[in-house]
C-alpha cells in the first residue's frame, strides 16, 4: 500500500476516535446520570437548524450552548423524579398522543414519518421527544395540577371576561338545492317546491339522511356538515338566517343566487351562556379516597390499605372521615368530595360509575394520580354544551396557574438536586 494512503489512514482513524472520545465526554452529571457531550452537541444543532429553517438569526453559540445545557439538566432532574416516583409512559399513551397528531394533520402514519425524514429527523427520535413531554406532564399533574381547586365563581368571572373577547362558533349543517346556470321561472318553484317537501321531512327524518338524499352541495356526503365556523367565516346571508333562527334548530328554505338553502345549527359554543345548545350531560357528585405509590410503597399495600377503608365505609364509617384521615389527593381537606364531574372526564373513572350505585363505594382502582377508591352521592344532568366551556374554562386556568407554579416547584426540586457542570 501507498505510504502516504497508510499515513493518511492512520491520521484519520486516530482523527475521528478522538472526536468520538470528545463527544463521549461528560459535560455535565445531574444526580445518577450523565450529559454527555454529544447530548449537548446534538441539541445545539436542533436548535441551530429551527433558526436556519425559520429564516432567524441565531443568537451566539454560547448562548444556545447554556440554553440546552440548562434544558437538558432539566429533563435529567425530572426523568429522576418520574423514576423515584413510578410516574411511567405507557405504550397506548404514545400511541393516543401520535393519533391525535395524525388526525389534526389528516394524513396516514406513513406520511407522517415520511414527513420527519424531511425535515431531517426521525419516528424514533419522536417517540424518544414524546415520552418527556408525557412525563412531564404527568408530574405536573401529580405534584401541582391534581392540587388546584378552581372555585364556579372563578370560571364565572372568566366565562364574563372571554364573552366580551371571544366570537361564538356554529357547528353548522347545510341543504342546497341548487338552481342551473340560467334557471327559468319554472326550473325556480319546481326547487321551491322540493325545499319545502324536505323542510316537512325534518318533522320526522334526520338532517343528515336528507342531506346525503337531495342536497347538490359537496359536502352532501358528510350528511351536509359545514363544520365549525365564526360568524366572520359565513356568508352574509348565512349569518341573517342565524340570527332569525334564535333558539330553533332549522332555518326555513332562504334563497340566493346559486340556489335555495336550508341550514341547521348542531351546536353553540360560546361563552354566552344564553346562546348553548341545550344537550345535557349526566353529572355525578363524587367523593374519592386516594393514596400514591412510591419506592416505600408497594401497589400491593395501597390496595390492601384501599379495601380496608372501603370495609371499614361499609361497616358504618364515614367516606368523609376516613378520607381526611387517609387520602393523599388534595380534597382530603373536605373530607373527599371533589364536587361534581361529568361522564367522559376518566375512562377509569367512568368505568367504576358504570358499576356501581349511589352511595356504593367502588373497588380499588388506577387512574394518573394513584390508586383510587371512589363513592357518588347524587346524579344530575347539565347543559353539555355549558359544561364543555366551564370544563374548558376549568381546563385554561388550571394550565395557565399550573406552569406559573411549575417554575418555583422546579426550582426548589433543582436546588434539592446534585449538579455538577464540567468544562
């Protein structure tokens, strides 16, 4: 072989091993584990690539360097406590998680990952940056949001707020009989007539079934849904039809220049409590005994403990008493009750409600906070559509103070935690 190729060989391999070795170096150690400088590298390109694709300047090198740096001591600090804790993702929370992106996307998993390839990552790499996203938010939730208490005169005063803010949105479905390019006199009180023998058909047919029948509009396969829309979104005639319907659910047949309309409002969303559909929900007031493993405790024991106090609720005790007495969850303080939850919040929640009867207290079982018992004292049914905005409304204001909180958590659990950062 050439004495210079052999030379050249040589250089190369030792070149790229001591980059391999830089790059393996420790840059930081956060408790039990380790950032590597690879870790660090590979962040700082991430970054470097969002500017770049974004048509950002980038700030300085060092800069980016301290912001992952501090990010990823971040996701060590916090993958630690998820393991102290038990907290785990589970294969069907990825697997919801990336059909929720599929569907808001409408395109299939293939094109999906076709799509990370292109923007120079991968499915893998994906999955890898959902499981923290995963954990985090479920330690955010056992340790900070599953404590929170939002009062109704909270979500009240809100609700006025967003009202004067926020344009209502209409779920919105459509019949069109459409009129020819030059329609004659005859063609237009033939149409009027087929509107009106459909409008007499709404007394006893679905709108969606007539919809798919006559409507010559496209969205006629999909029972006539124009989906949800802002007023702004409408044409004009749309709107003054809207607001001559008021509480009914159907317009009579209106004509424009295309043809002759009739339009049913499916749903209000809006934080005008007069202008929601009236659909009710079945609600249940709910009292609840919770206890949370950790590295001490075993499930085993939480479940024995659990069927213990449901013996003792049934052998006369107090839900109440002995909630304040054992319960780890938050409304502990009023003896258990947590108020009024609607059907849909927790699958397992929903479950345990299927099975059991008031006043019945139910067998242990596992939802995010921990392991639960649970008993419900009355029934009622609400407005669905008002329940979605304050369950909504609920949901804002639980975020928004959760990542207020979350800041002064971390940073009490960070200053707990062993750091040490290297040259």
């Amino acid at each position: 072989m050439n004495k210079f190729l052999v030379i050249f060989f040589l250089l190369f391999n030792v070149n790229c091993n001591y980059a391999n070795q830089e790059l393996d170096r420790i840059a930081a150690i956060v408790n039990k584990d380790v950032i590597t400088f690879k870790d660090l590298s590979d962040g700082v390109n991430k970054a470097l690539l969002f500017f770049q694709k974004n048509s950002i300047q980038a700030p300085e090198i060092d800069v980016i360097e301290k912001k992952v740096l501090d990010e990823l001591i971040e996701q060590k600090i916090i993958e630690g406590y998820a393991e102290d804790w038990n907290i785990k993702v589970t294969e069907e929370d990825i697997n919801s998680l990336i059909e929720n992106i599929i569907k808001t996307n409408q395109i299939s998993l293939d094109e999906f990952k076709s799509n990370l390839e292109v923007q120079g990552s991968s499915f893998e790499e994906l999955v890898e940056s959902l499981k923290y996203e995963i954990i985090l938010k479920k330690v955010k939730n056992r340790e900070i949001s599953s404590k929170l208490n939002i009062s109704d005169y909270e979500i009240k005063k809100y609700r006025e707020k967003m009202a004067k803010i926020k344009p209502d949105i209409y779920d919105l479905s459509h019949i069109l009989i459409k009129f020819s390019s030059e329609p004659t006199a005859e063609e237009k009180n033939q149409k009027r007539k087929l509107a009106n023998e459909i409008f007499k058909k709404l007394d006893t047919e679905e709108f969606e079934k007539l919809a798919y029948e006559f409507s010559d509009a496209p969205d006629a396969n999909q029972g006539g849904s124009l989906g949800k829309l802002k007023k702004n979104e409408m044409p004009e005639i749309f709107i003054e039809q809207i607001d001559i319907i008021g509480d009914t659910q159907y317009s009579t047949p209106f004509e424009s220049n295309n043809g002759i309309h009739i339009i049913k409002i499916n749903n209000i969303e809006s934080y005008n409590e007069s202008k929601n559909s009236a659909q009710k929900i079945k609600k249940y007031f709910l009292k609840q005994i919770v206890l949370k493993t950790n590295e001490v405790i075993a499930e085993d024991d939480v479940i024995k403990k659990l069927e213990r106090y449901k013996n003792e609720i049934e052998s006369g005790a107090e839900f109440s008493v002995i909630a304040k007495k054992y319960s780890d969850d938050f409304s502990a303080i009023n003896g258990g009750e947590i108020g009024w939850i609607s059907e849909g919040i927790d699958s397992a929640i929903d479950e345990q409600l299927s099975i059991i009867d008031k006043n019945e207290v139910s067998n242990p079982f596992q939802t995010d906070l921990g392991w639960h018992i649970i008993q419900y004292t009355d029934i009622r049914f609400d407005n669905i559509a008002e329940e979605n905005i304050d369950n909504k409304i609920k949901l804002e204001l639980i975020n928004e103070r959760t990542e207020l909180l979350y800041q002064d958590w971390f940073a009490s659990l960070k200053s707990e935690s062993f750091i040490e950062i290297r040259e």
